[in-house]
C-alpha cells in the first residue's frame, strides 16, 4: 500500500508529458509483477481457509464463503483473558514471598515477581503448545478437547491452590511447609494455564487470522488496480499526440464488453464455468481491427458495489496492437514492409492467447469465489450492466431468480450498452425447462436481450459493430 501511495504521488507530481508516461509505463510494468504475486497469495489464503474449515466441519459446501467462526472467536476471547489472568495472580503470590522470605521492599518484590512470571512463563508455554498439537495430523477437535482437558486440571488445582493459601494467610495456623507447597504450584499451574490459553487463542482464532489476510489483500489488490488506471490514464495523451501526428487510424479506441456471474448459492457453477468457457473460445478467435477491453464480474446480493474479478485486453488486428520500439516513430512514417506486419501480427496472436488464458484462469477461479449474500439481486445486476460504460456491450450470466426486494425492471429505460442475458440451471431446475418463462418474462423489457448459451456468437458480433462505430466515430 505504502508503494502504491509512493508511486501515485510520483506520477501526479511530475508535470512533463513524456516523463510521466516513462514513470507510468514503469509502474504498469511493476504492476505486471505486484497482482501476479499477490492474486498467487490471495489464492493460497482462499485454499488455506477451506482446507482449515474442512477440518473443522469435515464437509465445505461449494460455495461456502470465508468467514470468522463466531462460536470459536467468542470461546477464543475467553482464552485472551485467561492468558493474562494467570499471569496476574502468579505475580501477585510471587511478589508476597519475596516480601515474606527475603524481606524485598514492595517495587523490587513486584520486579521480582514479574520477573519469575515472565521465567515460568517462557517454559511452560512451549510444553503446553507441544502436548496440544502433538502429531500434526491430529484432527482441530481433538486438539480442542486436550485444550479442554489441560485448562480443566490447570485451573481447578490452581483455584484449589489459591483457596487453601488465602485460608491460610488468614488463619493463625502456622502452615508454613503448606503454604509453601500451595503457592508454589500456584506459580507452577499459573504459568502452566497461560501457556494452555495462549493455545487455544492459537489454535481457535484462526478464522480471524485467515479472514483479515485475505480483506488485507484484496484491499491492496484495489488499490493495485487503482493505480493501473492512473497510469494508463498518463499514457493516454501521448497516443493522442501520435494520433494528431500519424492519424487517426493507428490508434483506436476499444471496444468493451462486460460480464456480470451470478455465483449465489442457487446456481449451478459447473454449468456457468462452461457457457463463460464457451464465450471465451468464441474471443480467443476474435480478428476485428478493434482491441476489446473485457472485465469479468461476479455477484450476489450487491451488484453496484461489486469489483471485476479480471480486466484484459484483446489486442485487435489494427497498429494498436503492436508493441512500439524504441524506434517505431520512424517506422511507422517511412515503411509498412511485409515483415514487420508479418512480426505484428504473431505479437497480436501472442497477447490474445496470453489474454485468454487470463481470463479462463479467472474463470476457473469462480467455483473457489465464495460472496456472503442474503438473496441475488439480478436485476440490480442487469441495471449496472445497461448503464456502465458507453456504448458497449454487457452480458449477464445468471439463473436470473432474482429474490432480493426490488421494484423490478423499467421497459423504457435508456441503455447506453446492448445487454444480453444469457440464462443458465440453477439446483432447483434446469434451464431447458425454465427458459420459455424466462424469456416470456422480459418480453416487455425492450432493452435486453435473452438468448440461449449456444447463441454466444451474438456478443461477439455486437462487440464487432460496436468497435466499427467507435472507429467510423473518431474518423
């Protein structure tokens, strides 16, 4: 996050064009690097999560998302508290007999106590961790109830321990050797229970743990792709100069396609996977001069504020999609030989199937993508995919039951993108059987479009006529 903020401000901070174009090329190539290593880490999070919460509960559900166990974060917190409270009382008996037996005044006697506390602590605590987590294969439950075991012991024989020195201490029986004795394991099972709470807040506080690294790194991840869109936003005006320079035709605006997943627990996933497979090998074979830029999200119960999972750009077959060397200027004014078109287009092939193997990556993801959600707000969804961005095309993956309160559709909204929904099976019922109603049931929504899966080729086109009408635009 820090590196982001530093490289943010560098690239507000320096006015010159050509400069900040340079620091922005430098951070995207930085970013190349950054959301590679943190998407493999956010990855090994989710798939710790799962496997942590399949030793729990012995089953996860498919779409099960990561969450705090609130049951072992409440019996967790009790631990916290215990950690320090045996400790406490260790050291108040520590500090009276120094007082009591080498006549230390009280600030040394407290020094003295702690001191002996911290000792007996720092051995105790490992013995307790060893004998709770002994054989690692242990399953958490069984780990839990040695938990259980140890505290019972430690804590009635160190209550028993307190009692029978305070008696005592209050009595005029002279008990010195017991008195010893007592306060003596009272040190000893002290320091003993707190290394068993301090276990226990290990081992049950471990959705905590797993939860708050993988927020922490989707946060940095957004920040990641904030600064993505600074930079790319610096390099734009030197393309517009190239354009003023060179034409208008070597530098094109892409076209857009979004794609909205519905991953609520009613749909079928596999199914899903296969028809955004499907899209993707009808991309992957894409050749309009146009690049497309593709974002892929998935939602639940709030569409508005949900972030693409994946951003690529298929490189069209126009200039745009050729990488400039150092001294492309000059080859662009004085030749456009054979060879280098030859050189082009591999470089073109290369990034789209580089790009397609992004996206079927983040497509294989979406089965491991677990949203927390109360119902599927489908129509939501289909209202962001009309209106974001301009002039583009939308496509909306869902069962489309839609259970969330919503007011439902306007027929005469005003859609700044072609929307296709494309219906798949939820658990409940297949979409052979339900997409008669489906379709019957946006026949008055003018401004979407149901097709069946099979039917993809009609995104593809629209993304086509739309790139066509954004160059016939600029020319």
């Amino acid at each position: 996050m820090r590196e982001c903020r530093r490289r943010e401000n560098e690239l507000h901070h320096t006015k010159d064009p050509r400069e900040a174009a340079a620091v922005a090329k430098n951070n995207l190539a930085w970013l190349e690097i950054q959301q590679t290593h943190e998407n493999v880490k956010l990855q090994g999070k989710l798939a710790d999560f799962r496997e942590q919460l399949g030793r729990w509960q012995g089953e996860v559900a498919e779409n099960e998302a990561e969450h705090e166990l609130d049951d072992q974060i409440q019996e967790g917190k009790r631990y916290r508290a215990g950690k320090w409270a045996f400790p406490m009382i260790e050291v108040f008996w520590a500090s009276l007999l120094a007082i009591a037996f080498i006549n230390a005044p009280r600030p040394i006697a407290v020094l003295i106590g702690v001191g002996v506390t911290i000792l007996l602590g720092l051995m105790c605590a490992p013995a307790a961790s060893a004998w709770i987590r002994r054989n690692v294969d242990t399953k958490p439950g069984i780990q839990k109830q040695r938990l259980h075991r140890g505290m019972i012991i430690a804590g009635l024989l160190c209550l028993a321990a307190n009692v029978v020195a305070f008696i005592i201490i209050r009595s005029q029986w002279d008990g010195n050797v017991l008195f010893l004795l007592c306060t003596s394991s009272i040190m000893g099972l002290s320091a003993l229970g707190s290394g068993l709470c301090a276990a226990g807040v290990d081992l049950l506080f471990w959705s905590r743990r797993l939860t708050s690294d993988i927020e922490d790194r989707r946060v940095l991840l957004a920040a990641l792709d904030h600064l993505r869109e600074v930079s790319q936003v610096r390099i734009t005006p030197v393309l517009i100069v190239l354009a003023l320079l060179f034409g208008s035709s070597g530098i094109a605006r892409a076209a857009s396609l979004h794609i909205y997943v519905d991953v609520s627990t009613s749909v079928r996933l596999g199914e899903t996977r296969q028809v955004l497979k499907n899209l993707t090998e009808r991309l992957g074979g894409y050749r309009g001069e146009t690049p497309i830029e593709v974002t892929l999200t998935p939602f639940f119960d709030k569409p508005y504020t949900a972030t693409p999972a994946v951003k690529i750009t298929l490189a069209g077959t126009g200039a745009t999609g050729c990488p400039a060397a150092p001294t492309e200027l000059d080859l662009i004014v004085t030749t456009r030989n054979k060879e280098r078109l030859q050189r082009c287009e591999e470089t073109q092939a290369a990034a789209r199937a580089a790009d397609v193997s992004k996206l079927n990556a983040a497509i294989d993801l979406l089965s491991g993508l677990k949203l927390t959600g109360n119902c599927t707000a489908v129509f939501a969804a289909i209202r962001r995919a009309a209106n974001e961005g301009l002039s583009g095309t939308s496509v909306v993956v869902s069962d489309m039951q839609n259970d969330c309160r919503s007011p439902g559709l306007p027929d005469n909204l005003k859609a700044d993108n072609d929307v296709f929904l494309v219906p798949v099976s939820s658990h409940s019922r297949p979409i052979e059987e339900a997409f008669n109603s489906i379709q019957a049931s946006f026949a008055s929504v003018r401004w979407v479009r149901v097709i069946e899966p099979y039917r993809l080729d009609l995104v593809v086109q629209s993304v086509t006529r739309q790139g066509k009408h954004a160059d016939h635009a600029e020319r």
